[in-house]
C-alpha cells in the first residue's frame, strides 16, 4: 500500500511541479513557435503516459495486493493477443504524435525563403566569427587551407565574389528586426554546435560541410549564441551573441564592419615607424619591453603579435581596464589611446617583436610537481610548452613576468578582467581562472609554466 501511493504523490507532484515549474522556455525572439508547440505535444503525450501508466500500477497493486480473505485474485496472462494489439496501436499513436511534427518543422527549418539574407557563422576553438555578402549578395569561396593569421576565415582571395564579403572578427553578430536571415554554418577544426535559445535554434557544425538554417527575428534584443557540443574542454566557454536592431542601427553597425578587400590589403607593421610611438611605453615596460616589476609592467618581448594588437585595442576601447579596481589595467588606457589608429598599434607591435627576449627570473614561489597537473587544462589553450596558440586565441605564458600573469589570474577569478560585455576572450578566461581554487595554486602553476 506505501508503494501505491508512494506512485499516486509521484505522479500528482510530477504534474504540479510541471504547471508551477519557473523553469520554461525564455521569451522566443524568431518565427519559430513551431518548435515549441512540438516540444509541448511531445509534453502531452509523455505526460499523459507517465500519469496512465504509473496510475494504473498503482490501481493494480492496491486492487490486488495480498489480502486473507482472497476476494480478488490477480490471474497470469502472457498471450493476450486483444491487449497486445491495443498496446501496440496505441504506442504507434503514440510515437507518430512526438516523430511526426517534427519532421515537419524540420523540413521548414532547413527550406528558407527566396528573399532571406545570408549570414555565414564560422565556429573554432573556441569562439565564433562570422561573413556576410556584399552588395553582390554572395559569399565568395572559402578553404580551411587558405586559413592564416591575415586570413582567418581562409576566404578565397581569387574568387571575383570574395571582395565585398563583409568580416566580422567580434563574437558579436548583428541582424535586422523582421527580416529573414540564413544561417550558413561552417567549422574550421573539429564539431561545434551553434545555438541561440531565444530563436529556438541550433545545428552542428562540422569541418569539411557547410549545414544551414534559417529564422526571422521577431524582436530587438541581444541573445547569447552557444555552442552545444558537449564533449572537449571549452565548448561551454564559447560564448557569442546575436543582436537584433532596428534596420538604422543595423545600417549603423554595418557600415563599422571591414570587407574582406579591406582586411587583404592591411599591410604588414614597420618596426623602424613604431620605435618612436614606443618611446613612451618604455618608462614603464622598459627600453627593451623587458617589463618592469616595481611599476607592475609586464614584458611585451616575445609575446605574440596579434596578442598584443588585440589587448591593445581592448584598451583604448575600455573593454581591459576600465573596472573600477584595475588599477593598473587603468594606467594603460591613455598610453594605448595615444595610438591614433590601426596602422600605429600594428608599427609598435612590429617594433616590439624586433626586441631581444630575454627570460626573466621566476618570482613566484611554489610546487612545479602540483602546478604541472593544474597546467593540463590550460595547455590546449596556451600550448603544451605554453608558447601561445594562435588558433585558440590563447596568449604565451612561458618566459612571460610570472608576477604579473598571477595578477592576472587574480582579476580574472575577482572579475576585474574579463566581464566587459564586448571582452569574450577574457570572459572565456574568466571561467577558466574560477576553477584554480587559491593563490597557492596559482603560484604552483606558474613555477611549473616557468620550467617549460
Ligand atoms: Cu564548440
């Protein structure tokens, strides 16, 4: 009898939790109603077998359960043919109501109409950028082998189409309210799986294929894009968004964005231009960027290039340094925004990479034993030896001012670097950071990295 009712309260709180649940789908922002509605018939029909099946186990137990006078009596039956056919029946219904639907959605969600636009996500370890057409309307070729630090999309600079393909390197997408848009997905190293909860969508990604789909947005807003491969180490900290404008800020937005001829033609930095522009930062980083630990400047020597670009650029944007405790993130925001432009920040880079790079002594004390095993995690990022990975946008660590890097891992873990909301790189670092519990594992992971 405990157990009868112990399976009447399942069933009565498992429906009730349901009705008064807070967890349910986020406010849809696409066309796509359809996918709920699929979800809630799948709902009504697992529900409704859930609530049968288990009232009637607990009706079968009560009604026959062990009783002295025997008034019922439970009988064998193993081949009712009548019972197994209406079983069979009503589980095909059964099936055919979940399956059926979604077929149809599906065949919807990969047929989009004559007039939608074409947006291509490209997904990698661990971040997304993303190509739209030009005016021509089309996507020029594109090749994984093409792929360089120039390049990164590996668009085919030969093919006529490739000139006014629009780049956008951000994690940050941007579409027109109402309008409907294309989604070209296309994965530049191993399985991703591009999603954005509130238009209801998501689709892997594979190296070697382009998969699509397609939606209209049907409200403004900004909708975290995910990526919902669960297997490999980071997947979870790729974080992107969509925003949905109004068609001028959609314009507006547009217009800030480079063309794929535009990104071509940068030329190289010239390191003999970028001496003078670096005469300022020596004050603190040294004649030879060797760093200076008294005014908590790191060395710059040897740190790659396209590493140095990108923080620089965070910092003239405030999206580094502008928490209210970075202190020293903050002295740098003037020194940066005196870069005037593009040309100047790539020249002091250049300037920097012609510096001699000298080791620095190790200032932290610790355990390499320990430290080596916490590394594991961070070596599919920053390299095995930690010398930085440009495909993981991951910076080098090895032979770097090891004060200044536990300094940065205490502002990542305390959020003072890393939760701008146009910083993806170092939210993805963020997450990384919380998992080191203490400062002690810290200071033994970076005596291991100084050993690489
Ligand atoms: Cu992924």
């Amino acid at each position: 009898m405990v157990f009868a009712w112990a399976l009447i309260l399942l069933v009565v709180a498992t429906v009730v939790f349901h009705f008064a649940s807070p967890w349910w789908f986020t406010d849809i922002a696409s066309n796509w109603t359809m996918m709920d509605q699929t979800v809630n018939v799948t709902f009504w029909v697992t529900g409704f077998v859930f609530v049968v099946v288990n009232l009637f186990m607990a009706w079968a137990v009560i009604k026959y359960r062990h009783r002295k006078d025997k008034t019922t009596k439970a009988e064998y039956e193993p081949e009712n043919k009548k019972l197994e056919w209406w079983l069979t029946i009503i589980t095909s219904v059964g099936i055919a109501a979940m399956l059926a639907p979604g077929l149809a959605v599906w065949a919807k969600f990969v047929t989009p109409p004559d007039d939608a636009s074409i947006v291509e996500v490209v997904g990698q370890q661990w971040a997304w950028t993303y190509r739209l057409p030009g005016r021509d309307g089309e996507l020029g070729a594109s090749d994984a082998k093409l792929v360089t630090i120039d390049n990164p999309l590996g668009v085919d600079a030969k093919d006529p189409k490739s000139g006014d393909d629009v780049i956008v390197t951000s994690p940050e997408l941007h579409i027109p309210l109402g309008k409907s848009v294309k989604f070209l997905l296309r994965a530049k190293d191993v399985n991703h799986q591009f999603a954005v909860p509130q238009f209801r969508v998501k689709m892997d990604m594979v190296p070697g294929m382009v998969t699509h789909f397609w939606l209209t947005p049907t409200r403004t807003g900004a909708f975290d894009a995910l990526c919902e491969q669960l297997c490999g180490v980071a997947h979870f900290a790729m974080r992107g968004r969509v925003v949905v404008d109004e068609e001028p800020q959609y314009q507006e937005w547009l217009a800030t964005q480079p063309t794929f001829s535009q990104t071509a033609a940068i030329v190289a930095g010239d390191p003999e231009a970028g001496k003078p522009l670096f005469a300022t930062c020596t004050a603190c980083h040294g004649d030879q960027a060797q760093g200076n630990k008294e005014l908590g400047a790191p060395k710059l020597a040897g740190q790659d290039g396209w590493y140095l670009a990108r923080q620089l650029h965070s910092f003239k944007q405030g999206v580094r340094g502008s928490h209210e405790n970075d202190t020293y993130g903050k002295q740098m925001i003037p020194f940066a925004s005196m870069l005037a432009d593009d040309t100047a920040v790539r020249n002091v880079v250049a300037y920097i990479g012609s510096l001699p790079d000298t080791r620095p002594d190790t200032s932290v004390g610790g355990n390499p034993e320990r430290g080596k095993k916490l590394y594991a995690t961070c070596a599919s990022c920053h390299g095995d030896k930690g010398e930085g990975v440009w495909g993981t946008n991951a910076p080098r660590l090895a032979g770097m001012s090891d004060w200044y890097l536990a300094r940065q891992l205490e502002n990542f873990r305390q959020g003072i670097r890393g939760t701008h909301r146009q910083d993806f790189h170092g939210a993805q670092m963020r997450s990384m950071a919380r998992a080191l519990k203490d400062e002690a594992s810290i200071n033994d992971l970076l005596d291991y990295v100084h050993t690489l």
